[in-house]
C-alpha cells in the first residue's frame, strides 16, 4: 500500500495526548506532510497544526485524511463517520488505524464506492505474501531489536535514517507497524499479518537494493516476549539484516503486559546473533539504544558509558543525544559513502 | 471448533492420493469415527472405506462430511460444489481445510443458512484469541519439534498420545494443524492466526489441566526453517512443554522449500530448551524420532542406536519400532501413572 500525502491528522474528540499517540507521531517525523489537523469538540489531544475542515484541508492539497487517534477497544465511533465521510466526499482518501475496518462501516464503504476514493486499513494487509525464502537478497540492512516492547525501536529506526542520510548514506526507513507505515507512507503492520507469511512479508518489505542503498527497518516485540516471540523471530528471519540495535528501557523489570522479567541486553545480542545468522552468517550488533527518560543527565550519561564500556559497542539515547555514534560505527564496519 | 463425528470423508476427483492426505490422515488415526467415503468420477485416492453418497452416509449417522482433499492452489473446484451443498441438504456439517472459506460460496452458504448447518473451515479460525500471557499453567505438556517442516511430528505426537493412554497416562492429543484438528475434533490451524495471537492460541490449546494430565502438543516448522520459525516460536512459548520430542528426516539435505541447509539435531535441542525456558524454566529433550523409511532395516536401526547413544536420549522410528523407549524415559523423568 502507497498512501498519498499531504496529510489531513483526524484526532477526533480523544480524552488525551496518549490516544492521538498515532497522529502526534506523524507529526515528530514528517511535519512536512501534514497540512492540518481536524478535531471534533471536546478532543484533548492537540498535534499543533492549523485546525481545519476537511473540504479546507483538499482546498489546501491534503490527499489522505489520516485517522490518526483510537478510542477504547479501536472501535470506530458512530460520531466519526460523518468525518470520515466528509473527508471522502471532499475527494481525500482515508487511511486508518483501527482494528476495525473502515470499510465494514456502509456509510464510508458506499461513499468511498461513489467517489472513487481509497480506504487504506494499515491493520489489515490486502498485499498477498509468498511465504519467506530466506535467500540473501542484495543491498544492506539494519534492524532495531528490542529488550521489550515499546522500548523505542521505531524512534530509534527513524533516528537512525536520517542520521544516515545527513552522513550521505543511501537510507530508507521500512516500517512494520502501523505509525510507522503512516510515517512512510507504505510498508505492513507485521502484527496483522498470517502467522505462516509473516517472514515473507519482512523480506517484502525490504527488497532486493543496490549494494550501497541501507534500508533501516522497524523492528517489532522481543525475542524475549512470551507474547510477541513469534513476529520478533520472522520479522530478524525475514530482514536478515547485516546489521541490528538493541533497544531498552533501563528502569523496567518485567516485559511489558507480562510478568516475564527483562532479558539483558547481552541475552538480546546473544539470542539475536544466533538466530538472524540462519539467513544472514555476517549479522553484528553496530550499537545500543537506551531511553534514559526516567533518569536525569548525570545519570543517563553514566549508565550509557557503562553500558557502551561492557558490550564494547556505542551506547546512545536517541532522543537525548543524537545517534551519531552509532552511524560512525556503521561507517567504520560497512564503509562510508 | 468442536467438529462433530463421524465423518463422510469427501475426496473429490483428485488425481492422486498425495492430494488426499488430510483424508488419509484421519482414517490412519480415527478409522472408527469415519462411516465411509465420497468420491466423485475419476478419483484416484482411495482411503479403503465404502462408497457412498452423503444421503446414504447421513443415514449410517455421519454428522460431518469432512473435505479430506486439496486441488492445485487450495481453491474449492465448481464441480465440487453441488456435492457439498449434497451434505448440508442431507442434514451434514460441512469442514474444510481448504484455504477458501467454504461461506465464500454463494450456494454453500445459502444451503447452510436455509438447512442450520455449520460450515468449518479449519483454515481460518473464528476464534478470538488474547495474546499470549507466558504464565505457567497446570499440567503438563509435551511438544513435538523438528529439524524441519513434514518430518512427523504430528505422527510422532498421535503415536505418543496413544502410547501414553497404553501405559495408563491420562494423555491428549493437541491440534495446531489442519489434518489434527478433524483427527482431534478440535484445535486450530495455527499457521492461519494472525501473527499477533501466535502464543496465545498456543495457550488457548492447552489449557489449565490435572496436575497428571499431559498434553501432547503437535509442532509445526522449525525453529531452523527461515519461511515458519516464528510460528515455531510462538508455539513453544505458548505450549510452555516440559518435554519435547525432536523429529528428523535424515536424507535431507537442505529445509523444505528453500535452500537453507537443514540444521542438525543438537541445534535444534538447544535453540529449544534456550527459547523454551523463557516460558518453561524446566523444559528438556526425552527423545528423538527419525524417519526411516528411506533407509532398509539395519541401516535404521544402527542410526538409531548412534543417535541415541550420541544424545543419551531414547531415539526411534514411530512407524516402525514404536515409541515404547521414549514413553519409558517421560515416566521416569516425570513419573509413571
């Protein structure tokens, strides 16, 4: 799926920042692409776009109304379906992040129907995947791995493109979750995928490149999580990334939603290495990302020397202090531009 | 899903009896649930059972007309159609392991609505699954693994159930494919789960039990295998099994499908037991079986005794010599009934 942008951020009437988590990410990465954001009364979550209609948004060049915010259980709001009517009948495409289906709803079916306009389900892959070959493909890869989830795979996955492309490295980011495909426009939600395809989808994902061009895919769960194993195992088999980097959040003690507690970081390269050298024999870990939030500077500062000290590897929080560290080891193990 | 038996087993015109095998499957294993078969002009599989037309199988009690057979591409043929609709119209459920869903049909779908009968399509499950949670639960589990995909370990696990219930275990059988679901009655494919809710229809499968109990999980793929590792994984964390059995097939030289070379016995016992103990701290290997038939008698059996003595495991050949030695080693590891 190719989602045209620019984007109209529909945040609806959300209680709070956390549910509009999906628009305000869009707007973190790709500014550019976002004309506006469309509120109903009562919404508490603010992306800090101009507000607008959706018939202003199209006048303005807005191609995709972007449902960028969920309520309790992902379910559509009745009260919403006018918007997302409104936004089709304006002559905008909808792309959402619902579990439900925006087709499933008649109103929007039947008038995406009459107005030619596209419904984009980033949960619900149309793509039909061939299962995983597991032969190497040209072109590099860099996966970010995690000792958890939400550990801060994608912000470190986006960080680390456009650290590469300042350094004048050949990078795309290839997203496999659902902000993510909105962030890039095109990519799966791996986690909706079929079990028996979901290798085939990551090596979709990342095709065949010139040998230079780096694609830095998202990487999604744990090997270590009870729930989440699985995807983590085919999303490392698919990539077969040259290179990957560990994601952590230092002060957790159980993965998240579980009560399994934290794997290390040395478990993660470990398990990592072993795994991802069935379809690529050179993997390596270029480096660490920790999210140092809960800690002030002294601290964090200590931590990710310490951190970088034991593992022998740069040891970075994206978010705080850049990923040029990381970007410089890729450049000494692969070569520079 | 609970599929009522007996069982009509409908095996079409295919031209072959490979193209059978989900039908030939259920009789090697639950002759005394099938009533008879139903095979169109031309068939060339042939599961020893009479002939007879759904009226007639309806009449003998069958409540089921199992489809036991797949034609090129897994679609459903239009000639194919009329018989089904036979079944509904004669009072039968009708289960499928196509992967078209048998209500995709117009005339199927209206027949079942009109006569109340149940359409199954053991493919695409219509359970909704959590994800999975990692916690321990009651009971105990054995898992069957492999060095790759079809070397046993549905037979393995079906011979073991049975050889368990001889010594007096209480013991069952536990799907996650489609030919185990119609030999169980229950289960799911687990290949067709959305990737997010691998673990947790591994949970769903075996559930809460008798401290005494054993479930005897059927595996799928390979840890090893580059196109299915990951539902492997979600299976072992969800099947959290105190033992497991490691299949093999030793003439092959690279895994099915793809070009990987085929991993070894010890690999797989050790990528097990390391991945396993996340959910399953106690987790071990109490035998290994190998598929002989390619080799004559004495070549099997002095494999067999090498392979066993290399591994200090019980090795056999199911079909062949039985599971005798590995139900001995799970009584003595776990105790006897």
């Amino acid at each position: 799926m190719e989602i045209s942008h620019p984007y109209l951020l529909f945040l609806g009437d959300v209680p709070d920042a956390l549910a509009a988590k999906t628009g305000l990410g869009i707007v973190d990465w790709r500014k550019e692409w976002c004309v506006g954001q469309f509120r109903l009364d009562g919404c508490k979550a603010d992306a800090k776009l101009p507000d607008m209609t959706p018939s202003e948004a199209a006048g303005k060049g807005a191609r995709t109304m972007v449902v960028g915010a969920v309520n309790a259980g992902g379910v559509l709001p009745d009260h919403w379906v006018e918007s997302i009517v409104a936004a089709l009948e304006a002559g905008m495409d909808v792309a959402s992040g619902l579990h439900m289906r925006l087709g499933d709803v008649p109103a929007i079916r039947d008038t995406a129907v009459r107005t030619g306009r596209r419904l984009f389900d980033v949960r619900h892959s149309s793509e039909r995947f061939a299962t995983g070959k597991g032969t190497k493909r040209s072109g590099k890869r860099l996966l970010t791995v995690g000792t958890d989830c939400s550990v801060g795979k994608k912000y470190a996955a986006l960080a680390l493109e456009k650290g590469m492309k300042d350094q004048g490295f050949d990078a795309d980011f290839r997203a496999t979750g659902q902000t993510g495909v909105f962030i890039s426009g095109r990519g799966v939600a791996l986690d909706a995928v079929v079990a028996d395809f979901i290798s085939g989808a990551a090596e979709w994902i990342s095709p065949e490149a010139d040998d230079a061009h780096w694609d830095v895919i998202e990487g999604q769960g744990s090997l270590y999580h009870p729930s989440f194993a699985g995807v983590t195992l085919g999303l490392l088999h698919g990539s077969q990334p040259d290179a990957f980097v560990v994601c952590h959040e230092p002060t957790r003690k159980t993965m998240r939603g579980v009560a399994t507690p934290l794997a290390s970081i040395q478990e993660v390269i470990d398990l990592t290495i072993r795994c991802g050298q069935l379809t690529n024999p050179t993997i390596r870990c270029v480096g660490i990302a920790i999210n140092t939030a809960a800690l002030d500077e002294d601290e964090a500062k200590t931590l990710l020397e310490k951190t970088s000290a034991d593992h022998g590897l740069p040891a970075t929080d994206p978010v705080r202090f850049g990923v040029e560290a990381i970007v410089e080891r890729i450049g000494k193990e692969f070569g520079n531009p």
